[in-house]
C-alpha cells in the first residue's frame, strides 16, 4: 500500500494531519487515517483498544453507563477526528495488533506479522475501526476490535510477549511510563540520601491498589525506597493491597496502607503523615480530578510529585504549590522513559502482588460488563414501568373525563336554571 509517488513524511507525522495545520499530531484536531502508508510509516492490523482510566471514567459517566452510549461515542470520535482523542479528557490510550505492512524507511525495526503494542497515545496515532466495535461490551476499558492504525518514525511499539496473555500485557504496557520514572527519580533520590543516611526515600503513591500504582510501589521498592505508603479510597483496594507480596514472598508492596479520599487534602496529607510521611516522593496514580492539594501537602519541603493521571489539572498543581508555599519540584509523566516497557514486564513477571493485582483487575472486566450491564438493563426496565404508569394514569385520566362528558350537565339536570351568560343578556 505504500504509495509510489510520496516521498519520506515527517517523522513526526505532521503530513498526516488535516486540521489544524502546523500543529502536532496529539494537538491535532483531525489526522488523515488512509492506510496507504509513507515510506518511514507502519501500518498495524489492530485487536484491541485500551482506552486510558480518564477517558473511560469521563465516557461512562456522560453516558449514565449504557454501553450502547459509550460504544456510540468511542465510533464517533474515532470517525470524526481520525484518531481516538476524548474531546472532554484530551487522552486517548493504546492499542494492540499486527503489523501488516512496514515502510522502507521505518526505523522501528518491526517486521509485518509482529503482534505489537503501541507505547505511544491514541489521541495521536491515525486510527480506523471498521467492525463496529461488535465485539466489545461497552463496559470496559478494552475494546476487542478490527481496524488499522499507523506508526510514525518517531512512534514506538512493542512487540508482545509469549509469556504473558495479550489483555495482561496490554494493561502492563498502558502505564509502563509510571514505574520506569519512579525508578528513576527514587533511585537518584536514594543514592544521594545513601551519601548522608541508611534510610531510603519514604514514597506516597496515591492511588497504588491501581495498575500503575501497583507498578510504581514496586518499583520505588527496587530502586532504595526506605518506606512505600500507599493510599487508596476503600477497604477493598486497601485489602487488596495489603495481600500484595514482594519478590521475595514475604516483603510486602507497601509498609503502610492508608484509606483516604485522594481529593481530600487536608485528610490526604495526614494519613501520608501519620504512616510515616512527609512523602521525599508522592507518586498521583489516581483517574479523578482534584487530587493535586492532597499530593502537594502530603510532600516534604524540598520533595517531588509525579503526576501520571491524565486527570489533572496543572494549573491547580502550580497555583496550588505556590499558595501553600510548597518547595517541591513538580514532574509531569509524560508515559516514556527508556526501557520502561521492559522494566514493566519484568515488574509483573517477577512480582507476585503485582501480579496478582493485574490478574484481578484484567479478570474483573467481564464481570463489571456484566455488572454494568445488569443495571443498564434495570434503569432501562424501571424506565419502561414508570411509562407504563403513566400511560395507565393517562388512560385514567382519559377515562375519568369521558365519564364526565357522559353525565349531564347541573345547569341541563334543572331546567329552572337558565346559563348565567344568556340571562345576562
């Protein structure tokens, strides 16, 4: 398909976007999906979407959680703007698939027949669905589907393990970004600390019951971390948290568990402190808006925040920082770091918590379709009583009124009672 009169594209793949011009892919309104690819360019046969938590979260709740809504949405988009971009989030995801044709010129080192993930976003990568999504439930965050995709020079992709089952390795390489820069800025953190004191950095991950939290408490783990705190908002995450083991079976994720509403500063910064915080280093693994205050407050003077949830909002990060007087350095994940693919798969291979973790929440996806889906069906069926009660109440009504223009009228019933008006007269 590769088209004989086109010469090298951008690497960058600023030759496929429509509107508006000169801007980056991810910026782009509108990209140009024609799998006809350019010489540097990939074109993928894809499998399955991963949507990122943001996106989903934000299409479930406009939707009321009826999959039929959310299906229709995801197509429009997709349809409209050539890539999978939420309007409302600006995120996207990844996705899986096999590589179908490969350009000359591409520096991928991918072969046609590879089944890769993408490590770069949808909201930047030319997409066309062409099944329908007849295959996905609406009510989960991977969509099994059939379409193509392209891979710009400067794209990466994966090609997927045989070791791993593809929804697994999907959902690891979807926040592969987290651990790698946790390890990171916790291992630089470590060995300037180790210059000083035998303590390791004390870690916050907000958020570490979730697939990237999970990553990046085992990853802070790795890389010196003295004390891992995690917090999530329930007593089923923080349940499931604490059953996570390390490595070495008896380690656990976490040296403390703290349930605390990440969007609640005040309670957030006290939990952290009270688990043996301030944090040296506060991870934001958390889908929600407004957990910058808590992440900010729960840092000790001189600390850094990663944030990595496409949920926020940087403005208040920054504002936020400045109105507390908070000396800490503010990090945005931006989802690359060399190696971060491998350093995820090796997390999830040699981790038996974090393992288990992604098996129960991979595993969870057909009974929360299920589950969705179920109170789709009750919302529609208590929709479809309550009109039928109030045609019954209408048909009443209708009834009550035929039976009044039956009966005669007072004035007609007494013949001595003429009608006011002509009496008038």
């Amino acid at each position: 398909m590769t088209g004989s009169a086109r010469t090298a594209g951008s690497p960058l793949g600023l030759h496929r976007v429509l509107e508006p011009a000169g801007v980056l892919p991810q910026a782009a309104w509108r990209l140009d999906p024609d799998p006809r690819i350019w010489p540097d360019e990939v074109l993928v046969s894809v499998e399955r979407l991963n949507l990122d938590a943001a996106s989903f979260r934000q299409l479930h709740a406009a939707s009321a959680g009826d999959p039929a809504v959310i299906k229709a949405a995801v197509l429009d988009i997709v349809a409209s703007r050539g890539k999978m971009q939420n309007p409302v989030t600006g995120s996207g995801g990844m996705l899986t698939g096999v590589v179908a044709e490969v350009g000359p010129d591409s520096p991928l080192g991918l072969r046609p027949g590879d089944r890769i993930a993408t490590l770069v976003s949808l909201s930047l990568t030319p997409l066309v669905i062409t099944d329908g999504l007849t295959a996905w439930d609406g009510a989960s965050e991977q969509v099994p589907c059939q379409g193509h995709a392209i891979l710009f020079g400067r794209s990466i992709a994966a090609v997927l393990p045989d070791d791993l089952p593809v929804p697994l390795s999907l959902a690891v390489m979807d926040v592969c970004g987290a651990p790698a820069l946790t390890h990171r800025v916790v291992s630089q953190l470590a060995d300037r600390l180790g210059e000083v004191s035998a303590k390791g950095p004390v870690v916050a991950i907000l958020g570490a019951a979730g697939k990237s939290g999970t990553l990046s408490a085992a990853a802070a783990r790795r890389a010196g971390a003295g004390r891992v705190i995690g917090v999530v908002p329930d007593q089923r995450e923080a349940a499931m948290l604490r059953a996570a083991t390390g490595a070495d079976g008896r380690c656990k994720l976490a040296d403390a568990v703290v349930i605390a509403d990440a969007r609640d500063p005040i309670t957030v910064a006290a939990a952290v402190q009270q688990a043996g915080g301030p944090a040296d280093v506060t991870v934001v693994c958390v889908d929600v808006p407004g957990c910058e205050g808590g992440a900010i407050l729960a840092t000790a003077q001189g600390g850094t925040v990663i944030f990595f949830s496409m949920a926020t909002s940087f403005t208040a990060a920054a504002l936020g920082a400045e109105g507390v007087a908070a000396d800490v350095t503010m990090l945005v994940g931006n989802g690359y770091t060399p190696g971060h693919a491998q350093l995820a798969l090796d997390l999830i291979r040699s981790e038996p918590g974090v393992r288990a973790i992604f098996d129960a929440r991979v595993d969870d996806h057909p009974r929360q379709a299920d589950q969705r889906s179920g109170q789709a069906e009750q919302r529609s069926g208590q929709a479809e009583q309550r009109s039928g009660q109030a045609e019954q109440r209408s048909g009443q009504a209708e009834q009550r009124s035929g039976q009044a223009e039956q009966q005669p009228s007072h004035n007609d019933q007494l013949p001595g009672h003429a009608d006011p008006q002509r009496r008038r007269a």
